[in-house]
C-alpha cells in the first residue's frame, strides 16, 4: 500500500514537472565590449540582457531565454569570429547584433551563410540593409536616410527654399550630403551650392564669401562638432545671415561651448531619441535602473532592449527554428516597442523609426516641440 | 648515442590532443582544465628535463617528426570537419604563424625591428581584396601578389630603417603603421573607413566559399578547404623560414643581429642583409594578410591598428623570440584564449593580459627559447 500511494506521488510529481520546465532557447548579443566605443556596446549588452530578465521572470512566457554575449571590439576580423560563432551554433536561435557599421557590413555575409537570423541595434550605415537584399538580416535604428528624409521634410515644413550645404569629405560627411539632397529634391527645396571640405579646415572664408552672394535661407552642414564651431563663427564674421542647420555629429555639449550665445538657433537632428522621451522610455529607464548595472544604456541601448524584445516575441510565437523565426521577423508591422512602432520595408530596415529635431535655446540643445522656437515665441529668422 | 624519436612523437601527440580540445571546448571548465593541465605539463617538461630530450629527438629525426606534424593537423582538421567555427579558429591560428614567421625572420633573426606587422599584413589583405575585385588573375597568384606588394612597399622603409638603430627604428615603423591605418581611412578608392568586401577564394572553378556536400544528408564546413589553403602556407613559409636560419644566410643574419661592427669587419653585407631579412619577412605577413582577407571576406582599417601590430610582436616574443616553433603555442595562447574567454565578456583582456605575464615570468626568455645552433650528427640535411 504504502509502495502504491507513493508511486501515485511520484507520477503526479513527475506529471507537475513539465509544466514547470521550459526549454531554454538562446540567442545571441554581439556588440563592442572592449576597445574605443564599449561603452556603447556595454549598454546595449545590458539593455538586451534587461529584456531577457525581464522575459524570464515572466511565468507565462513558453520558453527561457539565455543571452550568449559575444564582443567583436569594433573590429571587421573579430566581428566576422565571433557572428560564425554564434551563426555556426545550432544551439542559437537569433542574434541581436552590432553597434559598429565596418562590422556589421562584413558580418552580415557570415549571417546569409550559415542563415542566422538578426536584429541590428545600433549600427547606422545604409548599406547593411539596402546593399544587400539579405531576408536574414533586420534593423531596428535609424540609418543617415531616415535621418536626413525627417530633416528635409521638417526644414520645407517651415517653409525654407534655398540652401547651400557644406560637408566634410568623410564617409560621415558625404553620406549626409548625398541623402539630404536627395530627400531635400524630394520634399522641393532647392540647393544653391554644395562645398565639400576636409574635416580639418580651419579657414572658411573662401566658401563662405561664396555662400553669401547665393543668399541662401539656410546652410546644411554634414560634419562634426569642431569645425562646425568654426563654420558658425566665421558666418557671423563674414555676416552670412542664415539659419544653421547641422546633423547627428554636432548634438554635442561641446558644440554650444565652443560657440556661447551664436549657437543660439542652430538646429540638428538625431536618430533615437533622449530615453526619457521614449513611447516606453521611463519604464525602460525604472527597470534598467532597478538592475543597478554599472554603465548607462547611452543612446541606442533603448534599441538593443527593443530589438531583444522582439527576436523572443518571434521565438515565443513561432518557437526555436531559424526560418520561421526569419519569415516572423520578415513579416513585422506596426509592432509595438519601447522606441515606437516598428515596421520593416522590403528590406528589413525598421520604416518609421524615430528621429528628434533639436534646437539651441538658451545654451543648452532642447527638443525641438519642447523649445520657444516651437510654441512660436522665437523665430529661428529674425524679422 | 643517437636520441630515439619517441618523445618528441609523444610530445606532438599529446599537444594535438590538448589543441583540439581547447578548439571544441564549449564549457568555461573544460578550457580552464586544457590551460592547467598546459601549464602543468609545461613545468613538468622543465622541472624534468623533457623538453631537453623532446628537441634533441626532434631535431634528430626532423624529417619523420615534421611528417607527423603535417600529418597531425591535417587528421585535425578532418576531425573537425563539421565545425565551422573551430576551423576558421584554427584558419586563423594558422595564418598567424605565418605572419609571426615572417616577424621571426625580421626580429629573431636579423634583429630588424618591426612594429607595423599589421600593416604589412593590412597590405596583403587590401592587395587581395583589389586585385581580386578589379582583376581575373587566378587567386593563387593574388595571394602571392600581396605578399609581393607587402614586400614591395616595405622596400619605402628600408632606407630611414638602414639609417637608424634601436628605438628610432621602431619609431620609424610605428609612424608607417599608422601613417597606413589614416591612408586607408581618407582613400574612397579602398572604400575609406567602411572597408572593402573580398571575394572568396576560387581554386580551379571550386569556390572555396560553397561547402563541401559529401551526400545529401552530409555537408563539410567551407572552411575547410581554407584550412588546407592556410596549412599549406603555414607549411611552406615554416620550412623556407627553418631552412633560411640553417643556411648560411642565417648565419649572415645571426651575425648582423648579434654585432653589425664584426659582421661588418668579417665581409658580411650588414646593409644587403638587413634589406633582405626585411623584405622576406614582410613578404610572409602579406601572404598571410591576403589569405585571411579571402577567408574572411571583409577588409576595413579598423583590423590593422598599433594594436595588433603590438599583438603580433607580443607573439613572437611569447613564442621565444628567434624559434619558429615557439610561435606555434603563442599563437594559439593569443589567439585562441581571447576567444574561449568571451564568457567572461568585457573582463577576458584583462584576464589574458595577467596570463601572458605570468607565463613571461615562469619562463623569461618565452615558451620555447631558441636553442644554440647545433651542427652535430644527425640534424643534418
């Protein structure tokens, strides 16, 4: 009898077990933990290992998720190592992969390959989705174009016409020229004249003289902070009058030191967004802050989380298999996440992502809704 | 008495053994327990006068021991035939030799110094990557052509390097290192900062990017057939680099690194053999430069900074500076340990850096110092 009932026991504790046991999937974090730009790649690494905690404390969730992290340094050879290692692995459902662009361009053949499906987090070049068409390979940040499509069709809004642009002659520079006069065509605007110059110049007054007979209403300049400083001074000192508008590389504090009350009114546009102004932002912040993680999530953490979040919604709805976790991941539309709705084109690269415009107020770069120029009690052209 | 060959085929054995565990490792423990057993049987070696006898049989029976060796690895590689991963490790171990080869030819040998070994070795690599790109010259030959170019724009440094000694030399070398990475960056036509894509490599119509499908059910990893590519230039650079210091011309070299004012006042070309020490060794990083580019399949000059210069100098000496067989565990050590410790994620450098300390402090003069040179019966031919 006794033999008996403790069989029963036995059965009904073993019949209890499955519904507890999940199967543990894993996927994959690939950032820059070491070298120049870790910090980023360490706030993404904890924002992605944040959604996989979240996730896991869930009890209703099919699956454990297990976060295999891996550092490519920012560096194409290591980054080729580490995405066949996470490719190669049977064991590894998706990848979140990526902050820098020379990396993500050389891995993205290792994921075609071995047919890993990935989520790009942070890297930003064009050319990871649009040179290829690989059904593999997604991203959920902001490329230059978006950056560029929201800053023309913002400018034309304001109805400025004319403009003359200076770039550096970077990759950074030239990218920036290349789609903002593209989208500025686009939206009706007109370009006076483009000068390219190299990103160590110190003098502008040859191309600025020129800038001033054409009486542009705005300079578009696709360049970093320093010589931005100097292109912005030097217009007040030859006395070209028009509106200054920069791109991501000079939303910087250093930019409004370097220039005191001129850099009053320059606006610029950035891919993301301040965290906190995020759709799902301070609930992002509260649960990140709770983990007490030694590093801020810096500016594309947000979309590391984001990217996380969706790789296991595909796994928890299709399950562990790479091609129908690539077809779910294909199909995605109007997907809710923390930086906004996510909606991939026909080449996998998130269509509506977020993009802020901020303006010089008073010292200090403010969001463009939430600054004078906005509500209308400052005007970016002076009467 | 002649030394028999058994330890040093028991050595090889054992090290294999210990190489394709550490390649298949999937468990932090497992690697912890290769790299303590290492250690262990590197003191014992020592502490009982093995490895003594380990090169005395090598150097007795070398044709058999070598044969073994290539034996060894190719029957490793057939092992992991399946593993894609641990073959592009062991791809890349291998080139790394090569490279660390042609360093040895320079600083061990010839006492040249070279602080811009990967920029040579970018210089194959972007070589590769152009003239596989622009041209239909058949890939065996692009890859010697970058180990010719790597040669060939080296010749740019012979002169200021002939003109000075010692630190200002390696200055001199430094400054080309990074004079190359900011060349790369603001030059559009090698794709500036975002690097160049690089075809695979193609050997009579078989790309070597495409796996090996054996039936239906089985398919063997592409990588390799670049583990083939990668051996048989490892193979050939280490006999030409073993055969070298043998010759006469290593003695040249020997004589010009150890005292340039005797050398000079026993008829030895001090200038003619520096420039000839220089230019085969940057010869071998191109080589290995542009083999890695095409297995790789991506150059950008972010993978050839001062850093890895540093990395690949840090090998040789590791190794013991001079002994082409030394670079073998180096390279792995260097290698291969940064990458098994991607568990401990932003940590592993540290860790790896205390590692490579405590090795140079149980063994100063490195793994495997160079041993005399022995002329006696039997290492001969």
């Amino acid at each position: 009898m006794k033999s008996a009932s403790l069989s029963v026991a036995l059965i009904i504790a073993l019949a209890g077990l499955p519904v507890q046991a999940k199967d543990t999937v894993r996927i994959a974090f690939i950032g820059p933990l070491t070298g120049g730009v870790s910090a980023n790649g360490l706030g993404g690494r904890n924002s992605a290992d944040l959604a996989v905690r979240l996730r896991n404390a869930d009890a209703k969730t099919p699956y454990t998720y297990e976060l295999v992290v891996l550092d490519d340094e920012c560096k194409p050879n290591v980054g080729v190592q580490v995405a066949t290692k996470a490719a190669a692995d049977n064991g590894i459902v998706a990848g979140v992969t990526h902050y820098c662009s020379t990396v993500a361009m050389a891995a993205v053949e290792v994921y075609r390959k071995f047919g890993l499906p990935v989520v790009v987090w942070g890297a930003v070049l064009p050319d990871i989705t649009y040179a290829s068409d690989y059904k593999e390979v997604h991203r959920v940040n902001g490329t230059m174009i978006n950056q560029n499509e929201a800053a023309a069709r913002f400018m034309t809004g304001l109805k400025f016409k004319r403009w003359a642009v200076i770039h550096d002659t970077t990759d950074y520079g030239k990218g920036h020229n290349k789609y903002f006069s593209e989208d500025l065509a686009k939206s009706g605007g007109q370009i006076l004249g483009t000068f390219g110059v190299t990103a160590d110049q110190q003098d502008f007054s040859a191309e600025l003289t020129k800038i001033k007979e054409l009486k542009p209403e705005v300079i578009y300049f696709a360049g970093l902070t320093p010589i931005g400083v100097r292109i912005r001074s030097q217009m007040d000192k030859l006395g070209v009058k028009a509106v200054f508008q920069g791109t991501s590389g000079i939303v910087s504090d250093a930019f409004i030191e370097g220039l005191g009350p001129l850099a009053e009114g320059v606006v610029a546009f950035r891919e993301g967004a301040p965290a906190e102004k995020l759709p799902g932002g301070r609930v992002f912040l509260d649960a990140y802050t709770k983990q007490k993680y030694p590093d801020d999530p810096e500016a594309y953490g947000p979309f590391a989380f984001a990217a996380t979040t969706l790789v296991m919604d595909a796994i928890d709805k299709v399950g562990p298999d790479r091609k129908k976790v690539r077809a779910e991941l294909n199909r995605t539309r109007d997907y809710d996440s923390i930086v906004g709705k996510i909606t991939f084109d026909d080449h996998r690269q998130n269509a509506v992502p977020l993009i802020t415009k901020f303006v010089v107020q008073d010292g200090k770069w403010l969001v463009w809704e939430d600054s004078d120029y906005a509500s209308g009690k400052r005007a970016l052209v002076k009467k | 008495m002649i030394a028999p060959v058994w330890p040093a085929l028991v050595a090889l054995l054992v090290s294999t053994a210990g190489v394709l565990g550490l390649l298949l490792a999937e468990q932090q423990w497992a690697v912890i327990a290769i790299v303590i057993a290492a250690g262990v049987a590197m003191l014992m070696a020592t502490r009982m006068g093995w490895d003594d006898r380990i090169r005395r049989s090598g150097g007795t029976h070398a044709r058999t021991v070598s044969g073994v060796a290539v034996a060894l690895v190719i029957g490793m590689t057939f092992v992991l035939r399946e593993h894609n991963f641990a073959l592009l490790m062991l791809c890349t171990v291998l080139l790394t030799i090569v490279a660390g080869l042609g360093l040895t030819i320079q600083f061990g040998h010839a006492g040249v110094v070279n602080f811009a070994g990967a920029a040579f070795f970018g210089i194959g690599a972007y070589a590769a990557a152009v003239l596989a790109n622009k041209t239909a010259l058949p890939h065996p030959l692009v890859i010697l052509a970058g180990g010719a170019c790597a040669a060939l724009i080296g010749s740019v440094l012979v002169l200021p390097l002939l003109r000075t000694r010692g630190h200002y030399a390696a200055l001199i070398t430094i400054a080309f290192g990074i004079l190359f990475k900011t060349f790369l960056e603001v030059n559009d036509a090698l794709g500036g900062p975002q690097g160049l894509k690089v075809p695979g490599f193609v050997l009579f119509g078989h790309a070597f990017n495409d796996p090996i499908a054996i039936d239906d059910e089985t398919e063997w990893s592409f990588y390799l057939a670049y583990a083939g590519l990668s051996l048989v230039i490892a193979a050939a650079a280490y006999v030409l680099v073993r055969r070298l210091e043998r010759s006469w011309i290593g003695l040249a070299f020997d004589a010009v690194r150890l005292d340039e004012t005797a050398a000079a006042a026993f008829g030895v070309n001090v200038a003619a053999w520096k420039i000839a020490a220089f230019s085969i060794g940057n010869f071998l990083i191109g080589l290995a430069g542009a083999a890695y580019a095409m297995m790789t399949g991506f150059v950008a000059p972010t993978s050839f900074t001062f850093g890895d210069s540093l990395i690949l100098v840090s090998i040789v000496i590791l190794g013991g500076l001079g002994n082409a067989l030394g670079l073998v565990p180096a390279a792995l050590i260097v290698v291969l340990l940064p990458e098994k410790l991607q568990v401990i994620q932003e940590y592993r450098f540290l860790l790896f850096a205390l590692l490579v300390i405590v090795i140079l402090l149980v063994r100063p003069g490195g793994l495997l110092p160079r041993p005399m040179r022995d002329y006696s019966a039997g290492e001969s031919r």
